[in-house]
C-alpha cells in the first residue's frame, strides 16, 4: 500500500509540472487523469468483500463462501447424479467467485440431499481438504451408501481429511468458522459475547429425538469482522434448544441460513427468537422444505428484516390436500415470500442462485439471479 502511494505521488507531481507548462484546456484534461489517478488510487486500497453464493441444488443444500484473501469454503454438495446438475453449477459459482479450487469442503451430514454431489464434485474441481462431523451413525441403505461413497472419494482422490468438534476454529484464512455442533454434540459454554439468558425458551417444547443423520448437523457460526453468519445444517429442534435454552450460547447473528430447508423439525422458536437474525435464507425446493408453521416462526422472528427464498413453494397437488386447501385455506400448506425475494418461480429449472456480498464494516448486499436485483442491507 505504501508502495502504491509514493507511486501516485510521483505521477502527480510530473502531471502537475506538465500543467504548469499547459494551456487551460490541456489543464482541464490533466485535472481529469490526477482525478481519476486518484481514484484508482483509492479503489486499490480498499479491502475486497466477503462473497457467498447459494447455489441452487433444488432443496438440498451447496453454500459456497469465498474470503477477501481468495480462500474458498464450500457448505454440503447438494444431490447425486441428475447428470451432473449439481456439480456443475457448484462449478459455476466457483468460476464466477474467481476461484479454481475449493480449499475445503465441509459436509453438515450424510443425507443424500447434502453430501450425494460429493463424487461428482470431485472430478469437476480440485478439493484441498474435506471437513465433517466422523463417522456414519444412521443405518439407512441409502445414507450408508452415501457415506461409502464419500469414504471412496476422500482415498481414492488422497484428500485431506477433518473431523470437526464444537469449539473448534476451522483453518480458514479471512474469517473465523466456530464449530457450534456435531456429531450431535453442541458447545458445552457460550461463545464471547453471547450468554444472555433467552425468554423464547419458556415457550419450546422437547420433541422426540430424531436418531437420523440430521441431529448430527455440523453447524457453524461465521464471523467476519462485524459480520455473524449461522448455518446449522439440518440440526433438529432439541439440539437447537441445548444451543440455546436457557442461556443463548450464539449471540445474535445477521445472516441466517434457515436449517434443514424450513422443515417442521428445526427452526424453534427458541432458536430463531435467540439469533434475533436480520435477514434469513432458505435453501427450499419447489416442493420440499418450507413448512407453513416453520415459514410463520422464521418469518415473524423479532429483528428480521427480510426472508429470501431459492424457490417459491409450490401446493401440493393430491385430491385430499387440493380439499384441505379448499376448506382452510392455502396458507394452511404453503406459504412465500414476494417474487422479488425468490431466486426461482414456478414451471422453471433455471438455477437461479442468491448471492451475499459483505464488507468488513458490516454492510451487505443480497443479489438476486433471477432479477439481476441487489438489496443493500447497512451495518447495525
């Protein structure tokens, strides 16, 4: 930067000595160059943002984050085969990020819908290391046999391999990634600053305990100087309730990533009344995730400020729902935001994607795709 600078001064003071020797039209055009020096001068210093991409793998989950040091982390690596879908479009978001290979992959848990892409990914772009929460626990065909082929990539490919615990700070160069969950295991003592005690924890129930994959969720909470980011995965309702009741071990956050697409069994009130998030994104598909109920709670969470969707959920369209739809209404199945905050509509497969970008201040702006709209969110 000091370079830069000394740099500068030496081309304006020469500009300036030919002005001397200048008319006042050559003065003019010799203010503009000084002027637009400076400029440039001025837009090379500046620190470059925070880049998130939601790619859109048709209601599971691939959040690709990329730091201003040009360090990339990918979150889960949506569905297998659909010749390729997946795996490509992860790719695009990489190419448009800038980035030519993913630093670390970390996967929340073996579902299909999160860690199915994984071998396709592989033999698109280069991995640097895997990240997860150990071994399989769900005895399931088809999450063994994700699991296996996930084991086949990590020697076959001889990538690194690491196996996440709470509390543990992931060696990411631009941000700091806080181990919160798994293996269905959370922090055991609140992280700094955190640890009011949370009212909304009166009001949760205990559900019975869910013994698949999903309560194992790796979750993380990304901070990036003023900026706290949440995504926990697919992690169920109890597991959010130990996070959070009585006292809130997270803190508020900014961005919320709605867990487990906005299924009935995540997104208590205890968790989404807690973060107190600013802006909230769902990674649902045309007709998986979104429940109404959970839609209603994440929606109406004190402090945020807007809910953006990857697609607009669509009703069912069996007999016995289109009656029930009839009768109480198709707010009782399906609710959405307005168009303008959802990446993918109706009768399309676009892979419309939203876009985070952040800046050290807290600023952000969310972009989306499909409209070529950005919304500008400033720091609180």
């Amino acid at each position: 930067m000091a370079m830069r600078a000394i740099t500068t001064k030496r081309i304006l003071r020469a500009l300036c000595a030919r002005a001397d020797r200048s008319t006042l039209p050559g003065l003019t055009v010799l203010a503009l160059l000084v002027i637009g020096l400076v400029l440039v001068a001025y837009a090379a210093d500046m620190p470059k943002p925070l880049q998130i991409y939601f790619v859109d793998v048709e209601g599971g989950q691939s959040t690709l984050f990329v730091t201003p040091q040009g360090q990339s982390l990918l979150i889960d690596a949506g569905w297998p085969d659909n010749n390729n879908r997946d795996a490509d479009r992860i790719a695009a978001a990489a190419k448009s990020a800038g980035v030519s290979k993913l630093d670390f992959v970390l996967l929340t848990h073996y579902h299909a819908d999160h860690s199915g892409g994984i071998p396709q990914l592989a033999a698109k772009i280069p991995i640097g290391a895997f990240i997860d929460h150990g071994p399989n626990r769900e005895d399931s065909a088809g999450t063994k046999q994700i699991f296996d082929a996930y084991q086949n990539t990590l020697s076959s490919k001889n990538i690194k391999r690491i196996i996440a615990k709470p509390g543990d700070v992931l060696p990411i160069t631009g941000f700091t990634a806080t181990v919160v969950s798994a293996d269905g295991v959370v922090l055991d003592k609140p992280l700094p600053g955190a640890g009011a005690s949370n009212s909304a924890c009166s009001i949760v129930e205990q559900l019975p305990d869910d013994p698949s994959e999903n309560q194992r969720s790796l979750g993380t909470l990304i901070v990036y100087e003023k900026l706290r980011i949440l995504d926990l995965g697919d992690l169920t309702w109890n597991h959010e309730k130990e996070l959070m009741c009585p006292a809130n071990k997270l803190g508020n956050v900014d961005i919320f990533v709605v867990s487990h697409h906005g299924s009935s069994t995540s997104d208590s009130t205890a968790l989404v009344n807690g973060i107190s998030a600013r802006v909230a994104i769902m990674d649902n598909g045309g007709t998986k995730g979104n429940n109404p109920a959970t839609w209603l709670r994440v929606r109406n969470a004190p402090g945020l400020e807007d809910l953006w969707q990857l697609h607009t959920s669509e009703p069912p369209k069996s007999l016995g729902a289109r009656m029930h739809m009839f009768i109480f209404g198709q707010d009782a199945f399906v609710r959405n935001v307005p168009d303008p905050n959802i990446a993918n509509l109706p009768g399309t497969d676009a892979g419309n994607y939203l876009k985070v970008v952040a800046w050290n201040d807290g600023n952000f702006d969310v972009y989306n795709s499909r409209t070529n709209a950005t919304k500008h969110y400033p720091a609180r």
